[in-house]
C-alpha cells in the first residue's frame, strides 16, 4: 500500500499507534522525512529564483551541491513510500530499512544544520521532536542511536573551529567594514548579534519607519532568521499535532480499558471486582451512625435456562435482569454482577428493614418480568435473595477489637538486654553516665517504636477482609432462601438472632 497525504487524516493517526504493522508506520516517518525535506527542496528554489537579491547572503558554491543532494535524498524518500518500496514488499528485512532511513534522515538534517549556521531552533526541534516522534513509529533502538549520535555531533560541532577546522557554512556575512575572516568560529548567536548591531545603524533616532523596515526586510539577519524559522516552526507545529493525537489516544485507550475493567460487558453493570472496590470504599465512608445493608440474590434454576433455551436466551435472561435492578434501585446503590448468575447490590445507610422491603421488592419485579425469547417463548424467572445488615454499633465494635489485636501484634515485646536496663534504672540511684545514656537510648528507642505504631493502629479503620466477611453472612442466608423453596428473601441477621452463639463466631476477629 502506497502512502498518501491522505493517510494524515485524524482517523487515520489514531489508529497508528495500535492497529497499523510495524512496515506501514515505518513508511509513515518516511512520508513524515519526505514532507520536510520537499519544504527544504522549495526553499532552495526560492533562494535560486531571487538570487539577484539573496545571493549576497548565501554561499552559491556550496548552495547548488546541496540543493542536488537534497534532491536525491528526496528521489530516494519518494521511492521508499512508494509501492515499489521496499519495506512493503519484505518484511523480513524491515529493521534493515529502518536503520537505513534513520541513518539517511540524522546525516540529512544535521548537514542541514551544520550548513544553515547552527541554529538553536532548527537543531533543537530536530533533535528531541523528531527523536520523539521517531520512537512512536519505528524501532526505539535505532532511533535511541541515532540521538546519541547527535548529541555527539553537537560537541564536535562546538569544539572543532578551536583546532584550526573550519566548517563549511552556507551562510555569508555581509560585512565589509572589517575582517571576518574567521566567522565561521562565531556561534550562531554571536553572529547574529553583529548583524543586529549593523541592521539597527540603519534606523534614525532608534525608530522603525516604513523605509527603514524595507531595508530591514532585505537584511542578512532577517533572511536567515526567516529561514530558520521556516525549517523549524512547521516541523515544531506537526510534532506537536502528533503529540496531541497520541495523547488523545492514550486517552481514549484508558477510557476503554477502565469501561472493561470496571463494567460487566453482558449485563453493563460494575464488575466484582470494581463492586467490591466501590463496597469498600462506600463502607469506609459511612458516618458513626449510619448502617450499612447488603443483598445477594441468585437467580433460581438458571442452568434448566441454559438447559431449555440455549446460552443465548440464558444472556439476555441475565441482560433483562439487571435492567430491571437498574431501574428498581436508587444511585446510592451499588450493583455489580457477583458471579455467573449472582448479582451483589449495596444499599449505604439503609437500616434493616428498609433492606428487606428493598430485597422483597426487587424479588417481585423479577418474577413479574415475561421474557421473550426470539421462538416466541415467554416465560418467567425467580429469585433468591439473602439480606444483612450491618449495623453501626456492630460495625463500632469490629473495629475497636480489630484496633486492638492490630496494636497487640504489631508492638514488639521489650527485649532481655531493655528489660535488663530498665531493672537496673530502678535498683540504681546514681549509674555511671555512660549505662545511664545507654539506657536513655534503648528507652526513646522503645518509645519511639510504640508511638509509631499507635499511630497506625489509629488510622487503621476495618478488617481488609471485612467486605468478604459481610458478603459470605448474606450468602448463608441466600443459600437458606434456597432450602426454603427460592423466590423469596430471608434475612441473615434474623438467623443471627435466632442462634446468638453463631453471631459471635461470625465476627470473629481472632
């Protein structure tokens, strides 16, 4: 597949990243190299057309041997996103062609740079944007590479004038008055600032009138300013837009990855594991006074659905379902999908009954509900629910005994040689200074230590557990829901009450 302007779409360049092989985003930076390089390509016509005028600031010598090798390189890029290219037609040496075009690419541009005068803005945009943008699209290695080349190239770059080298440059100085002859050891900046200096000699009084900014506009200093920013600030403004794009689609890909993880994808409800998440969180949000209910429900002879119907009536009976919670409950709760056909529903400050009229109405809502499946077959499905609640002074105590053991694991017992210290401190009036200062030590040490750790037990609010341990109370009473017939609600605390001695052994906390 050729490669076309086309391909720079929005669409298409949010879908480089993830969707395109490794051979076409490849060709891609190629298309990316060519388009600049076609920019560089007009501006050497230009300078050619109006030489008469420019010609003056520009080494002609050394200009037509560039602009030819640019043309080749061009002749080359444009062969390369071809459909003659060979990157498409063998994959099996598409690392070679990547290694080659970022190669031809970093020896292009920094013989752009070294020529056009060293400018900060083109070097800089052409070192870390276009290594950027490199990685994106072909191999890191290779790019990482040629990066370091760079940076390399810099040094010398700065370095070589020093050892009586001079660098080619395509820039001349329009300066008579004085020799320069060694122009080329002044750094762009430098070279710059002189030719401001002359430029501003042209102004009267130090201000800009309209002759003035005539002669300003065919200045030495206001062509090749001009130039760089032409090279450098379209190249900036794409890279930019391709930033943007990746992070539009980093976006997105969270946004999708988050639906997956936190949502059901059959019955669009929270995941367990994003309902469990939002269970603990809710819980340790709740107020000193509030209770805290939970619901199981199960629906009753789903696998004789699957038997009967086939899977597919078995998934919409689940769809239907968790619509009709949907619409019957508040957006207070909570409803994930627990399991194949279990459903787990948090109600955050509902006392007991409250829960259980919940509960019972959410069992005749199921039952009233006719599926239809596509053979025109309706019928109707049950449910089993079991219901706890938690309440506030049960939750208080759970938590002051799960403080306590905390602190009492936690806190080390005083070793032999400071319980040794601490019977010499009262057997001894006046020690030597030095065993009373290793006992002052070991004393702040201990101290220390069980300051640290109360600190922790403090925050320490439930059980990491707690969450499970509620879930696994109301499962008993669904399974009793089950014994009793199904299609009805039974409450877990009732059967707590019926049997006391049980309900201490449920909440156990050692």
């Amino acid at each position: 597949m050729a490669l076309s302007i086309s391909h720079l779409g929005y669409r298409k360049l949010s879908r480089v990243i993830f969707e395109w092989q490794a051979a076409d985003r490849a060709l891609l930076l190629a298309l990316f190299v060519l388009m600049e390089i076609t920019s560089h390509w007009f501006w050497c016509l230009f300078v050619w057309w109006r030489q008469d005028t420019y010609g003056s600031y520009v080494d002609m010598e050394l200009f037509y041997p560039l602009w030819i090798g640019v043309t080749l390189l061009g002749i080359f890029f444009i062969w390369m996103v071809s459909r003659l290219s060979p990157m498409r037609k063998d994959n099996g040496s598409l690392h070679k062609w990547q290694a080659i075009l970022v190669a031809l690419y970093s020896v292009y541009i920094a013989v752009v740079i070294l020529v056009m005068g060293h400018s900060s803005l083109v070097a800089g945009i052409s070192l870390v944007g276009g290594a950027m943008l490199g990685m994106m699209l072909i191999r890191r290695r290779y790019v990482w590479k040629a990066f370091l080349g760079h940076i390399v190239l810099i040094f010398l770059v700065t370095l070589i004038p020093y050892f009586g080298f001079t660098i080619p440059n395509l820039r001349h100085m329009t300066i008579t008055s004085f020799p320069l002859d060694t122009y080329s050891y002044l750094t762009y900046s430098e070279t710059t600032a002189i030719e401001n200096a002359i430029s501003a000699s042209i102004f009267k009084n130090g201000t800009l009138s309209w002759d003035t900014l005539n002669q300003l506009r065919f200045s030495s200093a206001f062509f090749w300013r001009s130039t760089h920013i032409y090279m450098a600030l379209p190249k900036a403004i794409f890279i930019i837009y391709m930033f943007r794009t990746l992070l539009l689609i980093l976006d997105n890909s969270k946004a999708e990855i988050m639906q997956y993880a936190n949502q059901d994808e059959l019955t669009q409800l929270k995941s367990r594991r994003y309902g469990l998440t939002q269970m603990q969180q809710a819980l340790l949000a709740m107020g000193d006074k509030q209770d805290f209910s939970v619901i199981l429900l199960d629906l009753d002879w789903f696998k004789n659905i699957n038997d009967n119907y086939g899977h597919d009536v078995g998934d919409q009976v689940l769809s239907e379902v968790a619509q009709t919670l949907s619409k019957s409950l508040t957006e207070d709760a909570i409803v994930s999908r627990y399991g194949g056909e279990e459903f787990l529903i948090v109600l955050p400050d509902t006392q007991h009954d409250r829960a259980m009229s919940i509960a019972e109405q959410l069992r005749r809502d199921i039952a009233q509900h006719v599926i239809s499946s596509d053979d025109n077959t309706d019928f109707n499905v049950t449910a089993s629910l079991g219901v706890y609640t938690l309440t506030h002074d049960e939750r208080a105590r759970i938590q002051s005994e799960y403080k306590a053991v905390a602190l009492k694991e936690s806190t080390p017992p005083l070793t032999s040689s400071q319980k040794q210290n601490a019977n010499i401190k009262d057997s001894q009036d006046n020690g030597s200074k030095q065993s009373s200062s290793k006992q002052s030590s070991s004393q702040k040490r201990v101290a220390h230590r069980r300051k640290r750790v109360a600190t922790e037990i403090a925050k320490a609010q439930l059980p990491i557990d707690i969450c499970q341990r509620l879930i696994c109370i109301a499962d008993k009473a669904l399974y009793e829901a089950k014994d009793r017939g199904r299609n009805q609600v039974v409450s877990a605390n009732d059967m707590l009450a019926a049997e006391s001695s049980k309900a201490t052994s449920l909440y156990a906390i050692i």
